[in-house]
C-alpha cells in the first residue's frame, strides 16, 4: 500500500510485524528510563528521533506514516496546535501546579533555564533549541515514533492509536523525570494533550510540533521577562 495514503495495511501484515513493532517500544521504554532515570543510556531525544525516521522509513515505506505530511489545512492544524498550547499552559497553571503543590515541590526547571532572564542572547539560543530539540525531536520520537509503533499492536485501529497516546504520554512524564515528581505529572498530562491533538487534527504530526513549540516558546518568553521566578 502506498504509505501516503492514511489508510491501514491489511491485517495480515500487521499480525506478522507485530512482534517487531513489540520488541521496538520495548527497546524505545528501556531508552527512555534508561537515561532519564537511571543514567544508563545516552539522552533518548536524539536515539530516538533516528530509530523512528529508519524504521518508518524502512518499515513503512515513507514519514507520512506517522502523521509527518502537508496538512490539507495549515490554518486548521494551526488552530488546533494554539488551542492544545493554550490549554496545556492553562491548566498547568491553574489545576496541575496547585494540586501537585500539595504533595511534592515545584517542578524543576531545566539547567540554566534562569540565565535567561533578560538576556536576549540565551533567550534566541533557548527557542532555537526548543524548536529543534523539543518540539520537532522530541515529537518524532513520542507521537511520532512510540505512538505509531504502539499502535501497531492493535493493527493500528482507533483503539490501538488511543493506546499510543496513553503509552507516549506515560513516557513523555518520564522522559522529565529530572523535575521531579511534579514535573512528571506536569510533562505527562502535556503529552496526553499534545496526543490528544495530534489525534483530532487527523493524526497530522505537524500539529503536535507546533503545539509544543508554541508551548516551550512562552515558557522562554516568561523565563526572559521573569514571571516565572
């Protein structure tokens, strides 16, 4: 089957590679823990951007497998991505940082996140990271690789994708395990929205890496001007 088309391979193949797609969330789950919590594996960001465009690439035939394809709309995956951004900030903000603030400290901000403030040098060095590393890298690697691979196992069907959501979720919010138990939760429940997202803009991938720049960008615009300190 063509791979541009968003159309599932028949079931036979599925059956047939469902083991591999196994064994490559199970190897994608041990990169993930195994750097963020227990320093065993290089960061999983870069690994796991390169696993994913070889093995849809070579396994699928092509990116568009995992949603990485020209929208038919760009205002409506824009739309979608301000609306997941907007949100995500908001209940950060006023439900996951007051209620996790009960049990554990604030989360913990990334290193050298605080010489941001005022500099305008780290603050354009922040969001070409934050465009690059995070929304693109870390959005092939979650949405785009884990979850599509997840999704495999159920033949890529609407449950299974759901499952990919929940699955990339999970590992998002340990991918953060450096913020402690706040910003876990905090990073996961931003996953299941960027997951979320990508679902309804029709498993288009350029609304999650939209969503998440948008995100991390007002997350640097508030770090620069100090509101978050």
């Amino acid at each position: 089957m063509d791979p541009e088309s968003n159309s599932p391979r028949p079931g036979k193949w599925y059956a047939q590679s469902r083991w591999l797609s196994a064994a490559e969330l199970l190897l994608g789950a041990f990169i993930v823990i195994g750097h963020n919590v227990y320093k065993i594996v290089p960061n999983e960001v870069p690994i796991l951007f390169v696993l994913g465009m070889l093995s849809l690439r070579l396994r699928d035939g092509g990116w568009s497998a995992m949603g990485l394809r020209r929208p038919d709309s760009w205002l409506r995956i824009v739309l979608i991505a301000l609306a997941a951004a907007a949100l995500r900030i908001g209940l950060a903000e006023y439900v996951i940082d007051p209620l996790t603030s009960r049990f554990w400290p604030p989360a913990i901000a990334p290193e050298g996140a605080d010489a941001i403030t005022g500099n305008v040098g780290q603050a354009l060095l922040w969001l070409g990271l934050v465009w690059t590393w995070a929304a693109f890298g870390e959005e092939i690697a979650y949405r785009g690789y884990l979850l599509t691979r997840t999704a495999d196992l159920a033949a890529r069907s609407k449950f299974g994708y759901w499952l990919g959501v929940l699955v990339a979720s999970v590992l998002f919010g340990i991918g953060h395990y450096y913020k402690g138990p706040s910003g876990i939760i905090d990073s996961g429940v931003a996953g299941l929205i960027l997951g979320v997202a990508y679902m309804l803009s029709g498993r288009n991938l350029w609304t999650a890496i939209l969503a998440h720049g948008f995100i991390d960008t007002v997350g640097v615009f508030a770090a620069f001007m100090g509101w978050d300190s």
